[in-house]
C-alpha cells in the first residue's frame, strides 16, 4: 500500500485549523513531543537560547514556532510547499523568525555541522530510506550535537491502532486513507541500526500512548466519526503523555560524538 504524503499538500490549510486533520498532531502529540524535546534539549544544553535547530518534516511549522518560541533559531524543511507557505504565513503572524525551506529528508538541504540539535518527528515512517535520512541529520549536527525523533513501532498492536482502528475501519477512523503503511515502520532494534550507522550513540527511548482508558478513546473515535465533535477535541481528548509502552509510537535521542 503506497502512502499518500501528497495530502501534506491537500490539506496544508488544515495545520493551524482546530476543525482540520492535519491539527491533530498539535492537539494529541505536541504537548507530550514538547514535553519530551525540552527535557532531553536543556539535559544537553545549558540554555535553549541561540540554539540552533534543524526541525526536518517540519510541516506547518507545530514544533518549529514552539522551539523558536523558547529562544531556539530554528531552520525548518519540508518537501510540501504548501505546509512551507502556511508555516512561513503562520510564522509571520505570530512575530517569530523561522527560516522555512524545500527539500526531504534523505538530502537535506543544508551545510554539514551547521546544526546543536536535530529534530525528526513524525517522517521516519513516510520516507523512502529511512537509513539515509539519519545519515543526513547526523552530517548536519555538529560533534556534540542532538538527535532527537520520535515514531512507529512495527507490531500487532501498532497495525491494530494506526491501521485499523485509526484508518480503516470506518467507525472509528479519523486519519486520512493510505497515510501510513504498517510495511514502513521501524522497530527499535532497527533504530539503533540507523544511528550507529550514522555514527550516532542511541539515547533512551520512551514511548508516546493515550492516558485514556481505551473504552474512552473508543468513544472518542467514533464521536470523530460521527462528527460530534472536532480533531482538537479528539486530540486533547486523548491525551497522549509520555509512556512505558514503545509498541506504538516512540520517541528517542541520539548524540553526535
């Protein structure tokens, strides 16, 4: 099944939109990503201020204008131009100085060891190697420097929740057809892989899941499928935290030596 990733193009209106799809990575993940970018970012650094940070996948610019927000001069790439121009609109709206910039994540755009931090939240599982994009993420870190990613756990139960539950089964999905393929998620062990080979030391990893009784996020679903309520409601309504649980989606860091 190939994954759509044209729809970043299709519904780039919707990232800033409470009412839209592609909002629901701010509603559900960013408060438990941020949580998790801010801690392991001031472990590294002595301040988040002047902090230079490549966001890759950047989208509409979520992470971006919250890092830029915390003192960080962030530098943002996607291969969807229409995200890049919400994201730049978004940005100038809110007084933030962002750079946002074309290009994928398998051929980053940017000079080698430019970069205190690299950021790679949910692209991992959309991208053809996802073994050459952490090569281009170590080559832009400088010695010293920080990987930080976060995504999707190859298991039974991933397949269960992103694939069926969430975009297939027609009473409780809520995630736009063909958007991921359980083929192209990574195992952990298979993470590790990509990081060394990068010449990269693997930190701790964590996991991303709901706080919610799954009952409670069953009826959340379908009340999104029914329309009763919107993404945001949805999104905050899960209230996705950090977690024990790496079976579905997890977040971790890597170190350039």
């Amino acid at each position: 099944m190939p994954v759509d990733n044209q729809l970043y193009d299709r519904l780039s209106h919707t990232w800033w939109d409470d009412r839209g799809f592609l909002n629901i990575l701010q509603s559900a993940l960013n408060p438990a990503r941020l949580a998790f970018l801010e801690r392991e970012l001031s472990a590294r650094f002595d301040t988040l201020r002047g902090l230079t940070v490549l966001d890759v996948g950047c989208g509409g610019g979520l992470l971006s204008e919250e890092l830029a927000m915390r003192g960080c001069e962030v530098t943002g790439v996607d291969p969807s131009e229409g995200s890049l121009a919400t994201a730049r609109e978004h940005a100038e709206r809110s007084d933030l100085d962002i750079e946002f910039v074309p290009g994928v994540a398998e051929a980053l755009p940017v000079e080698d060891s430019v970069f205190d931090a690299v950021i790679c939240c949910d692209v991992l599982e959309h991208v053809d190697s996802p073994r050459q994009a952490v090569r281009e993420a170590a080559r832009a870190l400088r010695p010293g420097g920080l990987y930080l990613y976060d995504t999707i756990n190859r298991t039974l139960r991933s397949k269960l929740l992103m694939i069926k539950l969430f975009q297939e089964w027609k009473a409780t999905a809520f995630m736009e057809p063909n958007l991921h393929d359980h083929a192209m998620f990574i195992r952990p062990k298979e993470m590790d892989q990509y990081l060394r080979g990068a010449g990269l030391v693997p930190g701790r990893i964590l996991g991303l899941a709901p706080a919610v009784a799954p009952p409670r996020a069953i009826a959340l679903l379908r009340a999104r499928a029914k329309g009763q309520i919107g993404y945001g409601d949805l999104g905050r309504g899960l209230r996705i935290t950090q977690s024990r649980n790496r079976s579905g989606i997890y977040a971790g860091t890597a170190a350039r030596p």
